[in-house]
C-alpha cells in the first residue's frame, strides 16, 4: 500500500458575479467547486477530465493556492508521515510546504515572462526559496535543463526565441527544479501540436519514475489520459461524478457522462462501428443549476428521481465511485479497443 | 514509444549576458530599442525635440534680448530678412539685417516699417548684450547673436510693444516646454500611486479612487481652470505662479493615468506568469516589482508621452485666456494672447509664429508617442 500525499476534503468554490440590476441587491454567485473530495497516492497519476468550464482549472489552482478556496481542506502528507493543513499555511512554513506542489500551465506562452532571461525563469523559484550561493544556482539550473532536455547554451535567450514545446520544457523545468513531490499539470499538453505531445509526455513519465513525482494531469483529452494517468476523476458542473482506475473507467464507465464522453473519443480503426452519444443542449448554467442530479437534463437514462434526489458519490466496484442513481441498472458502454487510441 | 534526445553539452555554459545582436538573446527593452529605430518619423521627433529643448536650456543665451527689453520706436515691426547680397549687388561674406525706416502708407496713413538700405547691420556672433544668469547660475552678458548698436535684428518680427517675437519664443519656450513635464511628471507619480492601489487591492478602495475620478473628469475644464487660477493670489513671484500652474495641471492630468496603471496592473495579476510566481513562493513585493512594473513601465511610458502634447495645449490656451502664466514672464500662450485681436492677425501675421511652434511640439511628441507605442506592442512587426 502506498502512502497518501494529498487528502481533498470538501473543496467549495464560489465566484460574486455582478448581475445588471444587482446595484442594490446582492451578488449572485457561482458554484463552481461543489464538495470536492479525493485521496492522492504517492506516486501515481490522476487525471481530472470534463468539458470546458466543468471546473477543472479552478480546481487545479485551488490546491496549489494559485486561487483560494472558498471552504474545504487540503491536508498534505510530508514525507515522514505528518499531516499538514495546506491550505491556512502561513509565513515561514507556507513557503517551506508550499514549494512540494508546483503547477504546469496550459498556455506556454503567458506562463513565462516576456521580460526575463530562460536562465532567470528557471532559477526564480529557487532564489525565491532557497539562500544560494550563484554558482549553486547555475549548478542546479543547468542540471534541470539538461534533464528537461533543454540546450543549455540557450539558457540566456528570452521566452520569444523559443517555440511552444520548448517553453514547455522550460516551464517543467521551473517546476521541477524545487523538487516538488506534486505537480498539477493544467492541461500543460493541449496547446501544443500531436508529436510534441508525446515528446512533453514521454518527458513527463521520465521525470515521474527519476523522481518519484505524484500528478494531478487536468486534461480534455481522453487519449492522452488514458495513456498518462492511474486514476481518472470525471468532473461535471462542479462535481465529481466518477472517480475510478483508468482501466475500471474505460472499460465500463458507471456514469452516462462518462459514457458519453467515452463515445467521443477518436477511434483509429475505420472499421469500428461506434454509436457516437451526442449530448443535447449545452452544460447547464452553474449560476442556475438543475435540479436533482446536474446532468439529468441531458441525460438519456434520466427518471423522476434524477430530478429530484442528488446522487451522492458511492463506491459502486473495487477502486471505482460514482455518483449516479442507477450505476448498477445500467450497461454502459466504454472505449471497446483500449489500445487502439493510445498515442 | 522512443525516448527524447537529451541535448548534449557543447560548451561549458556563459552566464554573464552575452554581447550579440542575436534578437534571440536580446531583452524586452533591446527588441523595443531596435523596433524603434526603423521607425523613421519618430526618430526626426527625437532629433527636433531634442534641438527644441536644448534652446529651451540655453534660451537667455540664444536670445538676442531680454525679457524685459522693449523698444517702442520699434512697435509691430515685420521679421527682418537675412541678406547677403546688397543693394548694391555685392555679396557680403557675412549674412547682414538692414535697419528700419518708418514710412506713412500713402493710402491708409498707416504707420509702417521699411528696409533701410543704406543701413547694414551685420550679424555678430557672441556679442555682449543684456546681463543674465547662464542656467540660472553664472551672471553673464553673453549673446549668441545681435547687432551693433544702434541697429535692432528681429528675427521674427516685433509685438505690440516693440519686443522681439524671436527672443520672446525662445524664453517662452522655457515654461512652456518644461511645465508639461512636471505636470507629466506629478500626475505620473500621483497616477502610478492611487492607480496602482486601485488595481492591486481593488474592492472598496479601488471603487472610491474610481468615483474620484469619474467627478474630476466630469468638470467642465474651461472653468475649472478659471477657479483654480482664481485661486492663485494676484501678485505672485513668477516661480509660484509657476508652480501653482503645474499643480493645477498634475490635478487634471493623473486621471488618465491612474486608469492606464489601474488596467494594467489588474491584466497582469492575472496573467499565468504572475501566479506561476506567485506558487513558486515569490514574495508580493518582488511580484510587482520584478513581473508587475516591467510588464507596463513599457506602456506607461508611451501613455506618458502621449499626455505631454495635451498638456503643452492646456497651458497654451490657459495662457491664452489670461488664466496662466502673465506677464512679464512668457509663454508661447502669452504670446498667442496678442493674436485674440482680429486687427493684429490681419496687419501683424508674423504674431501667429509661436502658433507654429507650438503644432511642431505637439506634433513631434504626438509622433514619437505613435513610434513607442509600435515599437513597445510585441504584438506588431
């Protein structure tokens, strides 16, 4: 049994919107993380999957208090057992817990500065953390780019002389050069081209087994998660509705969003006949959510009681929890060819 | 799945910055610098602004006469040509001004001024004339240029009280060059300050600054200058009159400002790089220091320039209504007031000159604002 790293418990998050006429009224807001709750093991890779504005990002900067939550705990596991409430860190052990969980963003553009050298970049974190002496720095930067695959003859050039799987590498590398033990990669492939996505994740998988590094991988895109993670979190409207191994969640999905999900993704072979589950309608407005469970509305298994009752997230097999009434009743049907959509 | 190629070391790395013209090792500042040089129009503004403000610094000395010097047998004359051939047909080495003769205009019985051709004055340079303090400091009588006694050169012509419209740009160019910077320069300080607050803090303070603002901005400028001006006590040492102008400028002026700073530093704070930082552990300070200001001292800058020329306008038409600075010290609005009169822009054109001074300066800096901002967007080629 692995140890924890991570305990998630009951993560809110609400964002104020300002309506029109809400000069005098006060603000609605936004349900955005709705009881967030998830265990992280040391070592693996959960992915957190859902469509756009399901919450993901938001999520992700929670836990590295990028953005804070609106309630909830985060109790990280240090390395000799001690439970440790990250999220009301303050002062001197803020920064000494702070810098074992670091984030990769999506966009390698705006997450470096435009202002500051690679070399500056990559050392910040460490000059920010640590008191080193300059050469300790250099020592320490050059062997992170060397491991990130980064020329080190270039460390002195600016973000804009580099192209996007670079910068990438670059920003891994600022991420990885306090030795983190988590780190959250904010859909940190999807704004890079097919081949240098298997390059950042190739790359990615190295650093996890050098370096014993835990994920949490945000992502849209299932093949790439199927490929990646251990476990696979479903996000919908603000909740988890799934939480399984990849295995259990491909294979047979216990939730219809995950199913319809599963339809979506590409199939190499032409020959596949699939039925393809087109969703109806958009994702219903967080402001206003439905009734019951969130995705009855679009959901084609969907009863009176689906409309009335929220699902609460049960253990339904071994390693596999959902939130589904009927997880049970249902057959659903997952990816039928589990390697053919592997990258 | 293949694994990646590592790069190999070629060299042992330099970490001091390197010295080449690569674009690819250039900084933010470097790529603005070498953008801005291409731009041609914004280049001769430099130059020309540059040429302006140096007059600006040495105006006692590059003016014939004084602030106070008048002549009033001399009263509205026109601008003198330089010659260098005269009457005669000979050519004279040295450019010459021929004195002044008044006539009475056959038909309207009008007092006008003529070329003396029998008078040539020539042109000397470093000549002693009317005593001054070089840059304020060293007491002198040096002058650039002038004329033998009992000859008069009027450059641009004279006013209505016989002073030289030439020497009185020059002079004037001193307040009126240099009160749009202060002015730039306090409500930058002011703007930077409040809007700074407002943007990084934002919630109720940022709320009230914003109010502040919108009621400032909503004054009707005309007269809010009347009443600030009123404000100003009557008889007043120039240098205070001097620096109550400028204050009533900077209170104008920081509006715009704060609300460039404000947006600026509310894009930023949320920019990936910032909360990159921000996670990695770097402290607030070196957050704004460090991310926040060099990500818009680039804006600021050419929003700053591009305040200047409203200000330079501002001072001129409060000079021009009588509200600014009054004589006997000038400005290019003071001269402007003698142009109010139809009669003396329809007799005296050669009056309308500091008007032209005054397009070329704000043209200039409006020029050299269009040619930073081009060159500080990463966005244009």
């Amino acid at each position: 049994m692995t140890k924890k790293i991570l305990n998630v418990e009951n993560i809110n998050k609400y964002f104020q919107v300002k309506s029109k006429k809400a000069l005098f009224r006060k603000p609605a807001s936004v349900h955005v993380l709705n009881d967030i709750s998830f265990e992280l093991l040391e070592g693996e890779t959960l992915s957190i999957v859902g469509e756009s504005g399901c919450g993901k990002t938001t999520l992700g900067r929670c836990l590295v208090r990028g953005m804070d939550a609106s309630s909830g705990n985060v109790y990280y596991h240090t390395e000799d057992g001690q439970q440790i409430d990250f999220l009301k860190l303050k002062g001197k052990h803020s920064k000494q817990y702070r810098r074992n969980i670091q984030m990769i963003f999506q966009d390698p553009y705006s997450s470096l500065s435009p202002r500051m050298s690679v070399f500056d970049i990559i050392a910040e974190p460490l000059i920010a953390n640590f008191k080193l002496s300059k050469s300790e720095v250099e020592q320490k930067v050059m062997e992170i780019a060397e491991k990130t695959g980064l020329n080190v003859n270039y460390l002195q050039r600016y973000p804009h002389a580099f192209s996007g799987g670079q910068r990438q590498r670059i920003a891994i590398a600022r991420a990885l050069i306090m030795r983190p033990r988590l780190i959250v990669c904010d859909e940190a492939v999807s704004a890079l081209d097919v081949s240098i996505q298997a390059q950042i994740i190739n790359l990615l998988k190295d650093l996890q087994e050098q370096f014993q590094i835990t994920y949490i991988f945000i992502s849209h895109d299932l093949s790439i998660v199927q490929n990646i993670s251990d476990r696979v979190a479903v996000m919908h409207l603000g909740k988890i509705v799934e939480l399984a191994t990849t295995e259990s969640l491909f294979s047979s999905p216990k939730h219809p969003y995950t199913e319809a999900l599963m339809s979506a993704v590409p199939q190499p072979d032409p020959e596949l006949k699939k039925s393809r589950i087109i969703l109806e309608g958009e994702m219903p407005n967080p402001a206003n959510p439905p009734s019951g469970c969130h995705f009855h509305p679009r959901c084609a298994y969907k009863t009176e009681k689906c409309v009335q009752q929220a699902p609460e997230l049960r253990q339904v097999a071994d390693n596999h929890f959902t939130a589904c009434h009927y997880a049970e009743e249902l057959n659903l049907q997952g990816v039928q060819d589990e390697t053919a959509s592997a990258i | 799945m293949k694994t990646l190629p590592v790069f190999k070391r070629q060299k042992p790395a330099v970490i001091s910055p390197a010295k080449t013209k690569d674009a690819n090792y250039s900084s933010q500042w470097r790529l603005i610098y070498l953008k801005f040089k291409k731009h041609k129009l914004a280049r001769i503004s430099l130059v020309i602004l540059a040429v302006l403000y140096t007059v600006a610094l040495f105006a006692q000395f590059i003016a014939p006469y004084g602030l106070q010097s008048y002549d009033s047998k001399y009263v509205n004359a026109p601008p003198m040509g330089l010659h260098f051939i005269d009457a005669d047909g000979k050519f004279h080495f040295k450019p010459f001004v021929y004195g002044l003769k008044s006539e009475r205009d056959p038909e309207t019985m009008r007092k006008m001024f003529v070329a003396d051709t029998e008078n040539r004055y020539p042109i000397q340079f470093f000549v002693r004339g009317e005593e001054y303090k070089f840059l304020g400091l060293i007491p002198t009588s040096l002058h650039l240029l002038g004329v033998e006694e009992p000859g008069r050169i009027f450059l641009l012509g004279t006013d209505g009280m016989g002073r030289d419209m030439f020497s009185r740009i020059v002079l004037g160019s001193q307040v009126s060059l240099s009160i749009p910077l202060v002015g730039v320069g306090i409500s930058f300080v002011i703007g930077l300050f409040l809007g700074g607050i407002s943007g990084y803090f934002g919630g109720w303070m940022d709320s009230v600054i914003q109010r502040i603002i919108e009621i400032i901005r909503s004054f009707p400028t005309l007269p809010l200058w009347m009443a600030l001006s009123a404000a100003i006590p009557p008889r007043i040492p120039v240098v205070t009159m001097y620096l109550y102008i400028v204050i009533i400028f900077a209170f104008i002026g920081w509006t715009d400002l704060a609300r460039v700073v404000r947006g600026k530093f509310i894009s930023l704070k949320n920019e990936d790089y910032v909360v990159a930082a921000k996670i990695a552990g770097v402290s607030d300070g070196k957050i704004i220091v460090k991310h926040l200001l060099p990500g818009f001292i680039s804006y600021l800058v050419v929003a700053t320039t591009l305040a200047i020329p409203g200000m330079i306008l501002a001072e001129t038409a409060m000079s021009f209504l009588g509200l600014g600075i009054r004589s006997p010290a000038t400005s290019w609005g003071v001269l402007l007031q003698e142009a109010q009169k139809i009669e003396n822009v329809a007799l005296y054109p050669w009056k309308l000159f500091p008007l032209g001074i005054v397009i070329l300066t704000v043209l200039t800096y409006n020029f050299l604002g269009d040619g930073l901002r081009d060159a500080a967007d990463p966005y244009k080629k």
